[in-house]
C-alpha cells in the first residue's frame, strides 16, 4: 500500500492526532503538547472527532489518508475504530498483530505501521494503581479493540482465568480464541452473562466505552459487587466513572483510566517522535489538566 512522500513539515515539528468518536474531552492533545514543550520540541496534536464533524467508519481510509498527506508523524486511534484502521495499514507491530487491534499508527517511508500501546499502558497501570491486586479470576467486560489489549495485560500480568463477556456473544468469543495461544490455552474463556459469575472472580475491568459522558452508565449492576473484589475502568474522561463511584461506596479497591493513558500516550508520544517520554512528568500533566 505504498504512497508518495507526505508533505513534509518543518524541521524539528511534529503533528500528531487523534481519531475516534465522542472524543473532545481527551485530553491527549494536552499530554503531548505539555511533554514536547517540556523537551523543547514544536508539536501539535488534533482531534479529529467523528460525532462531532459527522463522520463514520466510511471516512476513516480519507482521514488517514488526508493525515498522512498532510505531513504528520502519525495518530493515535480510539474507540470505534482501533479494529477497523488494521486494514488500511501496511505493516503491524508484534503487538499489535498478535492482539488484533491498534491504537497507534506510525508514518514513515510511504508506509503505514500499525503499534498498540494500551498493552504496556494498561499492564504499567495495574502494577502501580493495583499492586496487591489479586489475579486468580477476572471478569473483563468487553471485548473489543480496548478490551483486546486490556486482555493481553492481564494475561501477561499472571491472571490465571480470565472471563470475558460482550454485548456482541461473537466477538467475546473471537478474543477468547485469539488470547488461547500455546501459553494461554484456557486462560481465557468467554461468558455470556457476567452476573453468573460475579460472585466468584477477584476483580472486574471495563473494556468498554460505557461510563463515558456519552453513556454514563455502569456497565454491570453495581449491587452485585463485593467488598473483596477490585475494580478497574479503561475510561478516563470522566475520570470517576459510575462504575468506580459505586464499586468504592461498595468497599471495593478500585483503579481508574489516568494511569492507562498517560503510559499509553508516552509510548505513543516515543513511537512519534523518537523521543523518550517522561511518564512521571506526564502524569502530573494529566492531573494539572483544566
């Protein structure tokens, strides 16, 4: 899928973006925009918001394109399109080829390089939001792009039986599939009602884009929750999502998205710029965000 030469940009300025849906509150462009200032580079991140400029899954071979054409470095990828942007790569990271979905697209050299960040972003998350966390079972809500990397992390983390549902039977069990390598065979196992199981698992994650301003609701009937369990939600904007609200008035230990997505961002922001990031001084960019 070669192409000719983006047009180029000047010397020592990046231009990164950010395509998805219901995506204005983000606060990636403030991530990297604070982190490249901090190292004196020029760089300038874009939303590109379908909602909001009226786009769907038919425009994003022309977004790409026009990105590309336009001289950026690359963009990031987000809800819905983490799955859907695969086919309009040319090459894909180990990553991101064994998980099947991609957050973050490089340009370089008339091609286009699919990386998934999440894996690292989510895995980094757990370790220092949740470092006790017990992993014998875990109940994964949702089963998509995020839900393929958050999978992936906790396999890696030692989770010894992961349990993960969708609204979409089909594609739960696609992922359960996909993560039962030679390593990982019965480690995953796909559900079809999480309720069956609640009572059983030490911790829940939403993978889901639910708890968002969009779709605030909890993904699961929050009753059900136990003191002893723990909880973790990919969404970060709001960064207290109804889920958390109800899982720590439960007594429950709880993680939300910040940690998630500044890593992510930092190994998107060194995919972009061959820089290294500074995860600590992203984080406190994060928490300083107005």
């Amino acid at each position: 899928m070669s192409r000719s030469n983006a047009t180029q940009v000047p010397q020592g300025s990046v231009r990164a973006g950010l395509i998805g849906r219901q995506i204005g509150a983000s606060r990636s462009p403030w991530l990297h925009e604070r982190e490249a200032q901090a190292q004196g580079l020029a760089l300038s991140y874009t939303l590109f918001d379908f909602a909001a400029l009226g786009k769907d899954e038919s425009d994003l071979a022309a977004q790409l394109g026009a990105a590309e054409e336009a001289g950026f470095a690359g963009v990031n990828v987000t809800y819905p399109y983490k799955q859907a942007v695969i086919a309009l790569l040319d090459e894909l990271s180990p990553e991101a080829e064994r998980i099947g979905a991609v957050n973050t697209v490089k340009f370089a050299s008339g091609k286009r390089v699919g990386h998934n960040t999440d894996v690292v972003g989510f895995a980094e998350s757990m370790r220092r939001g949740l470092p006790n966390a017990s992993l014998d079972r875990v109940l994964q809500i949702g089963a998509g792009g995020g839900g393929a990397a958050t999978a992936q992390a906790l396999l890696e983390l030692g989770v010894r039986l992961l349990l993960v549902c969708d609204q979409d039977a089909e594609r739960a069990t696609t992922l359960a599939r996909r993560l039962q390598d030679g390593s990982n065979a019965r480690r995953a196992v796909a559900i079809e009602d999480p309720l069956a199981v609640i009572d059983s698992v030490d911790g829940v994650v939403n993978a889901t884009p639910m708890g968002m301003a969009a779709n605030p609701q909890a993904p699961i009937d929050t009753s059900k929750l136990l003191s002893r369990q723990w909880v973790a939600d990919i969404v970060y904007f709001p960064i207290e999502t109804e889920l958390l609200r109800a899982a720590r008035a439960r007594g429950c230990a709880t993680l939300d998205g910040s940690r998630m997505a500044v890593y992510q961002a930092a190994s998107a922001f060194e995919i972009f710029t061959g820089r290294q990031a500074d995860r600590a001084r992203m984080l406190k960019s994060f928490l300083e965000f107005r």
